[in-house]
C-alpha cells in the first residue's frame, strides 16, 4: 500500500530544528520519506545532535547553525544545503519566539515597551520567515514544486497582550504566507501556516514550572492538556506531504481548543 505521508526522498529544510517542535518536524520527515533533511539551530551542537536523530531514521543529514534573521547567513546555507543535495523543496518555517536569546519572564505591556524590544520579536518571527522563503522559492520555482510551512502562533490570530509585537509578527507571517501561495501555486508551490497554542517546549516550560501553574493554563483548554511536539508535527508532515497537494494558503490551528476563532 502506497504510504499516504510519503516525502518521495525530497530535500527539507528545518529552521530552529535543534529541539521541541521542529526536531520532532525533522524525525518525522526522516521517518517518512525524506531523503534529505537540512537541521538548523542557532547552537551548533543541538543542530548536530538532531542531524545524528535524523540519519538514524534513514535520511541524510546537514547541521547547520545560523540566525534566520541573518539575510546573507540564511542565503550561505541554502547555498551549501543546494551544493550537497541539489535542491531544496521544502521548507519548514519553525524558528520563533525572540530567537536564540528568547526570554518571556520579562515581558511589559506594549505602552512600556521600546523598538529595541520589538525587533527581538519581528527579527525571527518575521523576518526570518521572509529571508529563509526569499532563498528557497528560486529552486522551488526552478523545479516546479515546493512546500512551505510557517510555524506560527494562535497569538497571531486571537492576540494575546503581553505578547503585541509577537502577535503581529505572526500574523504577518500568516499574511504573507497567503501571499505566497498566490504567488506560487502555478510553479507546484504550496505555502501554508499552523497555528500552535501552548506545547509542551523549552520555552514553555519555563513559563508553566510547576503542576499548579500547568492546572491553570490549562483552564482555557478544551482539551486538558498541554501539547506535546508530536501534535504540531503531525499537521506538519502532512502539509509537507502529496496529501495536502491541493491546500494552499490556510492556517491550520493545533492548539487544543485554545480559541475556535476562524
């Protein structure tokens, strides 16, 4: 029986690969098919101990660090990712929260805050997803086909107030995710969005340290439970896959009920 989530050997692009969500993204597209997968992370080790994952579950494999908020590094890597494999076809857009210095202890409401503050946020969440789409879609296009898979946030579609500029940077993501599924669905290209609410991740755990904290978050969930990576990267692999050929520009929450809104 053909395997419905078959990534048919295609070269994958992982950003902020090194734990959480997109390590499991980067294990499942291995698992699946992938014939290459390309692990970023900001930490060079994490990037190399994920890659060692990725290889054992029968794909090839390229650490690489870099800031996806680096135009010209973000350009370097695709370069080499395209020099090793030939190509890149699909790109998982996952890097977020403030980058590689992330700390959400210190958050202040908008009207306290400063520009310096906001680029922290806009400089991965944004940013990042353009210049990583911008060094991608020359190949997709050239090879007419391409899958694109923004990681946002159900911050960008309901608000959260202690997270303004977060919000928007997601939401802008989710815009312009729609733009460039316009934009390339006559070249093969698909460009879709998942909305995660509250997994069970580094950053979120430093945020919910304890049972008591957990029972109240959870307060606002339908489903009484945080969500764990394999959750998000299940909707992921299946964007990424054949199966979801004639889905473009959606935003697809997994959020556990957090919010119903459209």
């Amino acid at each position: 029986m053909t395997e419905l989530l078959d990534i048919k050997g295609h070269t994958a692009l992982v950003t902020g690969a090194g734990q959480g969500v997109g390590r499991q993204v980067a294990l499942y597209l291995a698992e699946h098919g992938a014939g290459a997968v390309v692990v970023n992370d900001f930490h060079a080790a994490r990037a190399e101990s994920v890659a060692a994952e990725v290889e054992a579950a029968g794909a090839k494999a390229l650490p690489m660090a870099f800031d996806v908020s680096d135009f010209d590094a973000v350009g370097a890597a695709f370069s080499e990712a395209q020099r090793v494999f030939g190509s890149v076809e699909i790109l998982v857009n996952n890097a977020g929260n403030a980058g590689p210095t992330s700390r959400l202890d210190d958050l202040v409401p908008f009207w306290e805050s400063n520009p310096a503050e906001w680029r922290r946020w806009m400089a991965t969440n944004f940013d990042g997803v353009l210049n990583c789409t911008r060094h991608a879609m020359p190949m997709m296009v050239k090879g007419g086909y391409g899958r694109i898979v923004t990681v946002i946030s159900d911050a960008g579609r309901v608000g959260e107030p202690h997270l303004a500029v977060y919000s928007g940077a997601k939401a802008g993501a989710a815009g312009f995710m729609r733009a460039i599924a316009k934009a390339g669905g006559r070249f093969g290209v698909t460009a879709n969005c998942v909305a995660l609410g509250g997994t069970r991740t580094p950053a979120v755990a430093d945020l919910i340290p304890d049972a008591e904290t957990e029972k109240r978050a959870l307060s606002q969930y339908v489903i009484r439970r945080l969500g764990e990576p394999e959750d998000a990267a299940g909707m992921i692999l299946f964007l990424c896959s054949d199966a979801a050929s004639w889905i473009t520009g959606q935003t697809y929450p997994v959020n556990g009920g957090y919010s119903f809104a459209c």
